[in-house]
C-alpha cells in the first residue's frame, strides 16, 4: 500500500496516520496540527485544571505515538484519538477516586450570574459563554462528554459510542438528559452556542 501523502494538505487523517508510521513525520506534524487544539479543549473541558489537561494532553499523545506501528485504518483517527482521550481520563477519575467538590463559593459565583429573564439587561457574549459553561460544569461528567464529542467534535452518535465504550441508545439518552438540562439552566441559549468557543 502506497503510505505517501503527496499533496498532504488535503490528505485524510487516516493517510496521514498510515504515512506517518511509515516514517514521514511531516504527516504527524499535520496530523498534530489538524487535532491538538480541538483535543485539548476537549480535555480542558473535561478536567477544568489547565496544568492537569496539559499532562493529560501530553499523555494522549504519547500513547498515539507508542500506538503509531499497530494503528489500522478499522476505525477514523479522530474516533481512536478521542478513545484514547476518554480511557486516560477515566484513569485519572480512577486515580482521583472522587469527583472535585463543588467550589466553596459555589453558590455566590452562581447568585452572580445575571438572569437572562431580566429585559433591562443584556448580557455580553462573555457572560453567556461563561453561563454556559458554568451549566457545563454541573453535569455528570458522562453526560458532559457526550455532548462536547457531539457538539464540539461533532462525532457521530456510533462514533460516540466507540470513544466511550456505551451503545448507540446510550449515547443517545445521555444526549438528551444533557440537553434538557442545558435547556433549563440556559432558556434563551441556542444548543449551537458551544460550537463556536
């Protein structure tokens, strides 16, 4: 099999993966290059501590590199890189064994959210961004992932499924219960609101 990607701009990733373990690192910086920022937030989101998503980052990666030999075209790059992403953050949650307790200022960071109901005020893109993600942050971690790899990464709901290890219907539940919370913390919110942080 030819693993040369010619004119790599518009080689797919799984071509680039392919040439890459064939020895053309120009198609691991672009590999690199079209998913390190996109992965980091993933994990960002995930993690909410910049020096633990930076380890976590690192980590994802390494293992692709170490995986590089073995890695067959079964599934698409982004699906393996994202599987990869979600086992190494579960094995942080194990290694933490408890979910990070609510801030101690949790409630007064939560009074200070302006009401989106109050027609005299506006609120700035900033604050809404900042809503948002604070709405985020108190769902269960599983249903999180789910909607950050739908919306976000914007997987398929069986590409989902593969990167955390739950069925189709699954997915699909975790997506709604995400939603519908989403939907009563933000009313005025569009769901597509996330796509562009």
């Amino acid at each position: 099999m030819d693993t040369s990607v010619g004119d790599s701009t518009q080689a797919s990733d799984e071509r680039l993966m392919l040439a890459w373990a064939a020895g053309d690192l120009p198609a691991f910086e672009q590999l690199y290059g079209r998913h390190r920022g996109s992965l980091y937030r993933y994990l960002l989101r995930q993690l909410r501590n910049p020096a633990v998503a930076d380890d976590v980052f690192q980590d994802v990666w390494q293992r692709v590199i170490m995986a590089r030999a073995d890695w067959k075209p079964d599934a698409a790059f982004a699906t393996w890189l994202y599987r990869i992403a979600h086992n190494r953050l579960v094995d942080h949650w194990r290694a933490q064994r408890y979910r990070p307790p609510a801030p101690s200022d949790g409630d007064e960071r939560t009074a200070r959210i302006p009401d989106p109901d109050t027609p005299e005020r506006t609120l700035s893109e900033f604050e809404q961004r900042r809503a948002l993600q604070l709405a985020l942050d108190q769902l269960p971690k599983d249903q999180r992932e789910v909607l950050l790899l739908r919306l976000e990464q914007e997987l398929t709901l069986e590409e989902i499924g593969i990167v955390t290890g739950v069925g189709r219907e699954t997915v699909k539940s975790r997506l709604r219960y995400a939603m519908d919370k989403l939907r009563a913390r933000l009313p005025d919110s569009a769901p597509d609101t996330m796509q562009h942080q």
